[in-house]
C-alpha cells in the first residue's frame, strides 16, 4: 500500500518528461494532454501551470496562456518564471507597456536572469514602434494625423472628454514647459521629438478645429497623443531611479567618455542581442543551436575588458547556466552538472550571492532528474540560508521532502513537510499548505501511522476545497 500511495508522484514526472519532449518536437497539442493530466495528479503545480503557459503560447492561445501564468503567480507572487511568462504573454498580445511592468519587476527580483533586460529591451523598442517617428512622415491631409496610436487614443479617451468639458489647453501646454527639457529629454528619448511635433500642431487652430474621416476631433488625437507622451515620461521618471543597475550607469558614463567609433553602447547591444538569440533558441526547442550561441558569446566576453562589459563577471556566470540548461535540455546530464558547477565555482569566487543560488538551484533539478536524490537534497539543503522568502522556503522544503519520500526515508520526508507548512502557514499561501499536508500525509502513510494519515489528507481535503481545486479533492478522497 505505502508503495501505490507514491505513483502518482512519479507519474507526475514522467507526464512533466512527457510533454516537455512533445513540446520541443513541435507537437504542442499532444503536451498539451501531458501537461493538462500532469496538473489533475499535482493540482496548482506552478512550475507545470508556467509550462503549459508556454505550450498555449505555442499554439496561439495567449488567453489560456495568460491565465496559467497568473495562476502560478497567485501561488507565489514571486516566482520569477511567472513573471516573465506573463510579461512574454503580454508582449505577444501587443500589451507592451504592461509587459514591460512586469519585466521590471521580474528584474527587481532576480537581476540574475538576463532574460528579463531582454524583455525590457524589445518592449521598449515595441513601445516605441507604435508610436513611430514623426520625422519621417509628411502630413499631406489633414487625416493622416491618425498616426497617433489607437491604443494611446482608447487610453486617454477619458482624458479627453475632461478636457473637452473643461478646457484647459492652455494649461496643460504651460506645465508642459515648466518641465525641465534636459530630463524630460532623457526620459522619452526618441519619443520627445515625437511630443515637441505635437505641441508645434496645438498652435494651429484651423487644424485643431477640423476632424478625420472618422468623425474623430484632431484636437481630441494631439491632445491624447501628448496625455500619453505625458504618461510615459511619468512612467519612466519612476522606474529608472528604482530599478536601473550598474551595468546601465558605466555603460552610459563610458559612452561619454570613448570615441564614436569605439561606443561600448555598441558592445552591449550586441551583447543584449546574442542574449536574446540564446533564449529564444531554448525557448523554441533548438537547445544544441542554443547551446553552441551560449559558448560562442562566452569566449568573446572572456576576451573583453571590465571597462567594455562592466558586469562580465555576472554575465559569464549566467552564460555557463545557459549552456547547463541547454544541455539539460538535450539529456546531457553530466555536461549540464558541468556547466553548473562551474557557475557555481566562479559565483564563489566573485561573491555573487544570487549566482551561487542559481547554481544550487539547478545542480539540485539535475540531480533530482538523474535520480540522485541524496545529492540533490545537500545542494539544496545548502540552499537554505539563501532562500529570501517563506514561499520560496515552503517549495524547497517540499522538494526536499519528496526526495526524502522517493528514498523511502518517510520520518525525513514527514519532517521536511512540516517545515514547509510552516512557511506555507508564516505566508499563508493555501496552495503550499494543500501540497504540504499531502506530503506529509503520504509520508506518514510509509511509517504505517494511518490513522495520522488520515486527519492529514482531511486537513489537506479542507485546504483543496478552498483553492478550489476539484482534481486535488478528487486524488486526496481516492
């Protein structure tokens, strides 16, 4: 009986193997099953949700997309895959400037992960793409000045039906030049000749008075052209002084400094590229194209300068992760362990405290997928001091936990789930409670204690029927 109670978990990792392999072979829809059975056997699993995330996004479904990556986040408000599935669903529906909240956010948490900066990156070039540069237009009719966006226009349209009740033109434009032109200048960016062409189009009446084909008031669009010009330099005068590193801040002091010919600027974006490239690559299933990319930048950053790449050391550590994950991708596990290791080794050496939590982080997924699960409970038992939060606490005592339970070691695994609700309880996250008081249950189900086992999956049923979830009250009752 002790041996039955422990199939569904190993089921459950067969069925994540499953559809990870369907899914990088290109037949989405057959994961897609793996992933939707994986989730009736560990219901609310964040890192299954943020997989099939991924599987929808593949086959277009970006609303189911969407809603998988906020389901993992309202398990852990701070799980950075979450984030950065969410903030890639919204990009790819054409929600930039939300993307790009999230982005930031997820580069808050975990500046580690380049992958967020190339988030921000081509948001940022989104944004300003929708926009566009009126240099290059010549207005010829007076309907062409529908080249303000229609999501600006749909934005500001209770703006403007303020300013269309109560006039206040001349206001706005006046606080528009209190602005210090330097700042706002470097707050917009190209966008600011944008709005210094619409503020010039204000001073045309006869213009201003006339209206598009559309029935649309041309006064309505340059004014809500210039609110959401407004709305981004806010927007900007506010993220950068929170989230801008020092990577930013030399880079910039180094452009200054250098001649035009020898812009480190030039160094980052090309950097910034072949960072892209590489994640796209894993991302779309080419993990050896990926992995060659990875190895290739990783020679050409080991020959720059630390004036050229101000944070070498944390890209080179980052990109040793890549080719692990790469490797772990194709089944390569020990030159995954290898490139892991490493990454590890030289986090030491440069005392970056995030890399050696990375590298612990991923040493311990692949011992665990070898089925080394002693060796993956000391990385991560090594990990512990490092965990920042009582959710990230509760996952990695689970994990430990589960380790414990495939090596028959029950009292181990029955200690490590106690310690999970703990934290689950210190947050009071209910999914991690639900996934704690199963483990515990299933341990004490191995230790022949059932009559403990049963009051434990009660109490994990109570939790199941709060999240709700109807697979989990389902598995728990079975």
């Amino acid at each position: 009986m002790a041996d039955d109670e422990s199939l569904p978990v190993v089921s459950f990792g067969n069925l994540m193997s499953e559809g990870t392999a369907l899914s990088r072979r290109g037949l989405h829809d057959k994961a897609l099953g793996c992933f939707n059975d994986a989730l009736k056997l560990r219901a609310g699993d964040k890192h299954c949700l943020i997989t099939r995330s991924k599987c929808f996004l593949k086959l277009g479904d970006t609303e189911n997309s969407l809603k998988d990556a906020e389901a993992s986040l309202q398990i852990d408000q701070t799980f950075p895959e979450g984030l950065y599935q969410k903030a890639e669903t919204l990009y790819t529906m054409g929600d930039f400037e939300f993307a790009l909240v999230f982005y930031h956010r997820g580069r808050r948490l975990r500046p580690d992960m380049h992958k967020f900066q190339l988030g921000i990156n081509k948001a940022e070039e989104a944004i300003v793409n929708c926009i566009g540069n009126p240099s290059s237009l010549k207005l010829e009719s007076k309907e062409e000045l529908c080249f303000v966006s229609r999501q600006a226009e749909l934005r500001s349209k209770k703006d403007n039906q303020k300013q269309q009740n109560k006039p206040k033109d001349q206001k706005d434009q006046k606080q528009t030049k209190k602005q210090n032109p330097k700042i706002e200048r470097q707050l917009l960016g190209q966008l600011y000749a944008d709005k210094a062409f619409l503020e010039k189009l204000l001073k045309d009446e006869d213009l201003m008075q006339s209206s598009t084909r559309q029935g649309v008031k041309v006064l309505d669009l340059v004014l809500g052209g210039i609110s959401y010009l407004n709305q981004r330099r806010d927007f900007w005068q506010q993220q950068k002084p929170i989230y801008a590193r020092a990577y930013e801040r030399k880079a910039l002091r180094q452009e200054r400094r250098r001649d035009k010919k020898q812009k480190p600027s030039d160094t980052s974006r090309s950097i910034t590229k072949n960072m892209e490239d590489i994640e796209l690559a894993l991302a779309r299933g080419s993990a050896e194209e990926s992995c060659r990319k990875a190895e290739r930048l990783l020679k050409t950053v080991q020959m720059l300068s630390d004036n050229e790449v101000p944070n070498k050391n944390e890209l080179i550590g980052y990109l040793h992760s890549c080719i692990g994950n790469a490797y772990l991708a194709m089944g390569q596990m020990d030159a995954a362990l290898r490139s892991h290791r490493t990454d590890l080794d030289f986090a030491r050496q440069n005392s970056l405290t995030d890399g050696v939590s990375r590298a612990l982080d991923n040493i311990g997924h692949v011992y665990a997928r070898m089925g080394k699960f002693q060796q993956a409970i000391n990385i991560w038992e090594e990990k512990i001091p490092m965990a920042q939060s009582s959710l990230e606490k509760a996952w990695l005592f689970h994990e430990i936990g589960r380790c414990y339970l495939e090596l028959d070691k029950a009292e181990e695994a029955q200690d490590y789930g106690q310690k999970s609700l703990q934290s689950a309880d210190e947050e009071g996250d209910v999914e991690w409670q639900l996934h704690a008081n199963v483990l515990m249950a299933q341990a004490q189900v191995k230790l022949k204690d059932y009559q403990s086992a049963i009051l434990t999956f009660e109490r994990a049923l109570e939790k199941a029927k709060l999240v709700p979830s109807e697979a989990a009250q389902n598995g728990i009752v079975a």
